[in-house]
C-alpha cells in the first residue's frame, strides 16, 4: 500500500541532464544545443535506482516526466527509459546571450542580470527565468510526482527563487552533471528542497 500524501503539496524530482563535451571543458552552454557524451552504464544505473526509491512511494499513474527542449536532456530523458515525455520550454537552461561558449568561470565574474547588461549582451533578465520557474511550478497538479530533466544555472536560480539568496551565490553551488534534487513544494512559504549525492 502507498503512504497517503497531502492533496496540496507537489513532489519533485529535478535531475541536471547527463555531462556534455562543453560541460568537461567548463564552457557555458545556455541555450546552444549540445549532445550528451557517451555515458557509463553503471552510472545510469545508479541514478535510476535513487529515482526508483523515491518513485516507489507513489502510484505509476500519478507520475508525470518532464524535460527541456534541449537535446542534452531530452537524451537523459532517454537514457533513463522515461516513457511519456512532457517537453516543456520553461525548463529550458538560462539564455547567457554572448557568454556561451565561453570560459565558466571567467565569464561567472562578468555576468551580470539587469535590464540594461541583458539588453547589451543578449542574455535572460534574472526576472524572467525566475518567471519561467514560478510558472513551471505553478502549472503542476498536487499529489503528484514530478520528475523532471533541468539545467545546471535553472537549478540554480530555483534556490535563488525559494531561498532568496544573494546571487553571486548561484555560482558557488555546486550540482554536478546527473545530480538529482527533490523538492516537496506547497507554496514559497513551506517548501523542502534537497540536494542528492
């Protein structure tokens, strides 16, 4: 038998897609759409065993997969052998506008979210990725469970969102490539979110 869950809570699993050539050479990627590299089988294996124990506690019926319109998740997707992919454009990673391609790090000391930075170097206002998060999360039934295939700066500024955090700490977060992040979700007020190792 199932634990019962509160009708007015969202579950959620939020998964950073599979490791890129540009994600080993610490190159920001955004919204430029990059395969996937070939990745080891144990560790595929290893994260579908930590989704399945959290997936257990709820009726097949009510989980729901969703995805990016980007390839490197759609491909974890894959991987991972989710049936019935929700692709939704509003978990599509951050737009670095004429930082992509370029160095992480270097360009994480550049980078900056106001209207007029944005406007000159082509990349998303900080309030609009915020919006695309506030909107993804608002469109999701209660008692469900949501697994979901994100992007390394959208999981970012999901804390920044509910954790109201300084953002120069967006950067200092460290989530690696196939991390996983759950978040039991009932409004910005009363939340659980937790990184996975």
């Amino acid at each position: 038998m199932k634990p019962s869950l509160d009708k007015s809570i969202k579950y959620f699993i939020f998964i950073r897609h599979f490791s890129t050539k540009w994600n080993e050479a610490n190159k920001l990627q955004g919204v430029k759409d990059i395969n996937i590299k070939k990745i080891d089988k144990k560790k595929v294996l290893k994260l579908q065993n930590k989704i399945n124990n959290i997936k257990k506690n709820f009726n097949e019926k009510n989980i729901n997969y969703f995805s990016s319109n980007l390839k490197r998740s759609i491909q974890t997707a894959l991987k991972l052998s989710f049936k019935n992919l929700n692709i939704n454009n509003n978990l599509n990673e951050y737009n670095f506008g004429k930082f992509e391609g370029l160095d992480k790090k270097k360009s994480f000391s550049k980078l900056k979210f106001d209207k007029r930075f944005c406007k000159i170097h082509g990349n998303e206002e900080k309030k609009s990725i915020l919006q695309r998060i506030e909107t993804f999360l608002g469109g999701i039934q209660t008692k469900s469970l949501n697994i979901c295939i994100v992007h390394g700066m959208w999981l970012r500024f999901l804390y920044l969102s509910l954790k109201k955090k300084n953002i120069q700490s967006l950067f200092r977060t460290n989530l690696p490539n196939g991390c996983i992040v759950t978040l039991v979700f009932k409004n910005k007020m009363n939340y659980k979110i937790k990184l996975l190792r």
